[in-house]
C-alpha cells in the first residue's frame, strides 16, 4: 500500500513507508476530509454527508465548492493518483493503494461474528486492531457519532466473545478479554460487569469487589 492511515487511537499517514508531517492550519481542512472519509468507511462515502459534517452552516453550493477545494487540496496533499475517488457524489479510497486501520478492524469485527471462531484467539485479534477510540482525543464536532458507532460495535462484539467464554467455563480467558477491554475502553460499563462474574466465579471476590469499585 502506498499509503497508510492510522485513525484508531490518534492520526497519522505514512507514504511508500515514509512518515508525513504536516505544518499550518492550511493543511487542516483537506486532512479533514480524509479523517471522516475513513470514520465513515472509507468506501461510497455520500460526498453530502461529509459537507454536513465538515461545512454545517454553508449553503449547498457554498458547501459544494468548499468540498471540491478540500478535495483539490487534499490529492495534491497526498501526491498519490487515484488513491482518493470521487464519483456519483461518492467518495471512496482505492483498496488497491490506501489501507486503514478501520477496515483492519472490520475485519477483526466480521471475524468476531463469525461461526466457526474460537473466542480468545478471536477476542485477541480485535483487541490488537483496536488501540483507541477513532481520532483518538479529537473534540471535533463531526467525529462524535462515527467514533461512538464503532466504540459500540467494538464493545458489543467483545462483550458477545467474553460471554461465550463464560458459557464455556474458561474463566481464565473471559478475565482476559474483559481487563484488555477496559485497558482499550475504561467507560464500557459491561465490561466491569463481566470481569466482576469472571472474577467471582474462579473465587476471587476482592478483585472483583475492586473491579467493582472502579
């Protein structure tokens, strides 16, 4: 891939393996546009949905134009032909070019939900594909409802191996899985729930008293 983007837990890109740095305020809105592309799929992104995100308060043809320079901008920004598409008033990365890490953790995610898989290795591959919460500490306005839609499938998945764990009695496993998960997600409530009936069932009521007052 000639370019990477990193979104989970922070931003960043690298180019044909080489770091980009990027200085100026002028650079912000084209980088914008590439951090909510990926948040959204990275794939038949509506081009409408991006100018709501980015541009809310602009009319349809100032908000058309202000996309259209972002998108100008940002393709000179990156310097790699065709890794960005826009077509039919979609917007897409080319596969063949570009690699996120949210389509890593959407396979990890599809995986997860898979019948044939065993949980702990499954839970350990969605816990490495997730290091943090999309744009990590970004306060943006239109990163809110991306980065809760993928916190929740990323807890629910989790949650649904952790319990499969239980119903198995691998105690050992579910503790795991539910302490990685708070290690990547300390405000999933279900997640201290778990570990407290992991921890209760092996017999170890402090931790799970501890887990409990946490």
């Amino acid at each position: 891939f000639r370019l990477r983007v990193r979104a989970l837990g922070g931003f960043d890109l690298t180019r044909d393996g080489e770091p980009m740095r990027f200085t100026g305020k002028t650079q912000q809105r084209p980088l914008d546009v590439l951090k909510l592309v990926v948040s959204l799929g990275g794939k038949d992104v509506d081009a409408e949905l991006v100018m709501a995100g980015l541009w809310p308060d602009a009319d349809g043809a100032a908000a058309k134009n202000s996309f259209d320079s972002a998108m100008f901008r940002l393709r000179k920004l990156l310097d790699i032909e065709d890794a960005i598409v826009v077509a039919s008033g979609k917007v897409s990365l080319a596969r063949s070019l570009v690699w996120t890490d949210v389509w890593a953790l959407e396979a990890a995610l599809d995986n997860a939900s898979a019948s044939d898989v065993v949980p702990a290795a499954a839970a350990r591959r969605l816990l490495d594909a997730y290091p943090g919460p999309l744009l990590g500490d970004e306060e943006s306005t239109w990163i809110a409802k991306p980065r809760d839609a993928l916190r929740a499938r990323f807890v629910r998945a989790l949650m649904d191996l952790g319990a499969t764990l239980e119903r198995a009695g691998d105690w050992t496993s579910a503790i795991d899985v539910y302490r990685r998960g708070l290690e990547a997600d300390n405000l999933a409530e279900s997640f201290y729930r778990g570990l407290m009936r992991a921890l209760a069932a092996t017999g170890n009521h402090a931790e799970a008293l501890t887990a409990f007052r946490r």
